[in-house]
C-alpha cells in the first residue's frame, strides 16, 4: 500500500488540463500518420512499382527504399546496388595478409541499408522462399544477423530485378 501511495506522488500528473493536452497530442499524431500513410499510397501508385508487390514491404518500406535508391538506371547491376547500400564485403588487404572475415562496409547509404535489412526482416516471415532461404542459412550455422545479410542480398537482387522489368512479384511455387 506504501508503494501504491510512492507512486502515485512521484510519477505523473492528475492535472486534468496535461491529461487533456496529452490525449489531444496522441490524437494530432495519429492524424498525421494516417496522412503521411494516404499520401505515401498515393505517391508509390503513381510510380507504379513492382516492390510493393512482394509479401512484406509495404508503401512506407518501399517508399523508404525508393527515395534512397533515386533511381534504378543509376546502377548497372545489383552489384553495384549492393555496394551502394554498404552490403557487400569490405577488403583488407596488406602486403601478403588478406583478412579472412570481411565485414560489410560501413560507408555508405545508411538508410538504404537499414530499409533492406528491415524489409528483408518481415519478407523473410511473409514470403516462404526467402524464409526458407533463411532457415537454410541458418541451418549453415550462420548467426542471425549474418543470415538475414544474406536474405537482404538476395531481396536486392529480386527489387533490381523487378524495377527493371517492371513486372509484378510472383512467388515461385
């Protein structure tokens, strides 16, 4: 009860004018998603892109993903995309000492990367061949973290693909 009475002194406000102020800033931004939400619709059905056809990106992720890339015919292969978006391996190279385990490069578009390692994440539980793909790699006994790289890889692959030919996604069966 002594706790009960702490806690009602020292955390909050039961002034009714905060109360009200914060019910009315959750309501503001839950207004401005909804709006932000419609005009991203709005804006990826113009483009009309095939990225929002595959299982798990959605107008948000692949808005996101879009904006960063600027445009497809910068880039002559997924390659290059992939090294735009700091996913393929860094090299060290000195002398006759070539480092084993590279890392992915760190240098780069950020954001690209975050939006494809975060849209490879929810492809991977929506579509079933790239979550086999991910299962498999971790039956390989990578870490979770590397598998979905390689998930995320093989999403670049598939977006390159897909943008250039401007064909829908079709699962594979």
């Amino acid at each position: 009860m002594e706790i009960r009475d702490a806690a009602r002194c020292s955390v909050g406000s039961r002034m009714p004018a905060k109360s009200l102020e914060l019910q009315h800033t959750i309501q503001l931004i839950w207004e401005l998603d909804a709006e932000i939400e419609a005009a991203l619709q709005t804006i990826m059905d113009e483009l009309h892109s095939p990225i929002t056809t595959i299982p798990g990106i959605g107008y948000r992720m692949g808005a996101m993903i879009l904006a960063e890339v600027g445009g497809f015919s910068r880039f002559d292969s997924p390659d290059k995309l992939m090294a735009y978006a700091g996913m393929s391996p860094s090299t060290y190279q000195s002398g006759q000492f070539k480092n084993c385990y590279p890392h992915m490069e760190k240098r780069v578009s950020k954001y690209l990367r975050y939006a494809l390692c975060n849209a490879a994440k929810y492809v991977c539980l929506w579509e079933s061949g790239f979550a086999a793909y991910l299962a498999k790699k971790r039956a390989e006994g990578k870490h979770y973290n590397v598998a979905l790289s390689h998930a995320a890889k093989k999403l670049v692959r598939l977006i390159f693909a897909l943008e250039k030919s401007g064909q829908p996604y079709y699962p594979v069966i």
